[in-house]
C-alpha cells in the first residue's frame, strides 16, 4: 500500500513539473486530465488505507471480548459449584448428588497452584501434560483432572489449549513484530509441536483459522 502511495506521489509530482513547462494547448488539456485522475488516486487510496487502520482493532476489540466473556462464564460456573459444595443437592434417599475424589482443602491446594502457572505463562513451555503438570505442583494426575474439570468446567487439553489461544490474541493484538511472524513459529512460541495442532486449537477457540485472523 505504502509503495503504491508513494508511486502515485511522484506521478503527481511529474505532471505538475509537465504541467509547468508545457506549452502547447492540447498537452496542458492531456496533462490536466491525468492530473486529475492521479489526484483522485490519491486520495481514494488515502481514505482505504484510514479504513483498513480502524478495522484490525475492532476485530482484535471483538474477540478480546468475546475471551472475557467465556471467562466470566467460566467463573460463574465455578462459583456455581462453590455454592453447591457448601449446599449440596440432596437426592430422595438423603444422599449428596455430587461425588468427588479430591478434599476442598486438597482442591483449593491445587487452584493456588494453577493460579501461578497461568500468571507465569509456564502453560507455553513445551511438552506439557497432566502428568508432568501433576507431578510439578505436587499431586496426582487424578486429582488434578477432577479439580481441572470441576472448577475449570473443561478438561485439561482444552484447559491448556485456550491458554494458550488467549494469550496468542492478546499478543497479536498488541505486539506487530509477533504479529508478523510466520504461523509456524507463532506455534513455537506457544508451546507447540507443530502448526496443525495451533491451527486446530485456534480455531476451536476463535471460530476462525490463523491465517484469515492475521488478514485482518
């Protein structure tokens, strides 16, 4: 675009010099006309570039809003669960309809550490799985499964994937050198062992592919 402005500038500039040292009538007619088309040129491609500048940031505006929406879903349903901890559903013969491996205690012992590895990013390292993320906080794949489930309402590799999707767009949406990276390397810096999986991932979570994404 830019390259194409500054060409349609310096045919601009040159007719003014042609206008200025011509002197027969029919070619300061011939050079008034082209004069004009290339102003006008200008000035619609001018106007394109305003548009597509204002566009990208509300499509990066849309879906932001679209991840704090899940996440506040996400949080209403974990404190829907809360809430039925503390006032368990009772079935007719009197028993809690809510049956669950893990203590509240052990369960909370688990949230504080996933707390951490979601404010230090450690979900971009590569190679992670519920057993290795088990064994780094200190527990057992089943409980960290059920607390996953339960306080997350999703399974861990959806749990993972979509952090890792989340912090994509809000670095796309905020660093261009990322931005301008090859898919396969964005893939990379994610944590992934390849660019089928990112893709995958991302479109589960966005509802649109990468590529169409850093179109916009």
């Amino acid at each position: 675009m830019k390259l194409k402005f500054c060409f349609l500038v310096f045919v601009f500039s040159g007719l003014l010099y042609g206008q200025y040292h011509v002197d027969h009538h029919l070619e300061k007619q011939f050079y008034k006309g082209a004069l004009a088309i290339a102003l006008l040129l200008i000035i619609r491609l001018y106007f394109k570039s305003k548009r597509s500048e204002k566009k990208h940031p509300k499509i990066t505006q849309d879906h932001l809003h679209s991840i704090y929406k899940k996440a506040e879903t996400e949080n209403n349903k974990k404190e829907d669960f809360q809430d039925r901890l503390t006032n368990p559903v009772q079935s007719a013969d009197g028993q809690n309809k809510i049956n669950r491996v893990t203590s509240e205690e052990v369960a909370n012992d688990i949230l504080k550490e996933l707390h951490s590895f979601e404010a230090k990013e450690l979900f971009l390292k590569k190679g992670i799985t519920l057993d290795s993320l088990a064994k780094q906080i200190k527990t057992n794949s089943r409980y960290l499964s059920e607390v996953i489930n339960i306080y997350k309402a999703k399974n861990f590799a959806t749990y993972l994937n979509d952090l890792r999707i989340d912090y994509a767009i809000g670095r796309l949406a905020e660093d261009q050198k990322f931005r301008s990276y090859k898919i396969p390397f964005i893939a990379e810096e994610l944590g992934y062992n390849n660019e089928q999986a990112f893709a995958m991932a991302f479109k589960k979570r966005t509802g649109t592919t990468v590529s169409n994404y850093l179109k916009k």
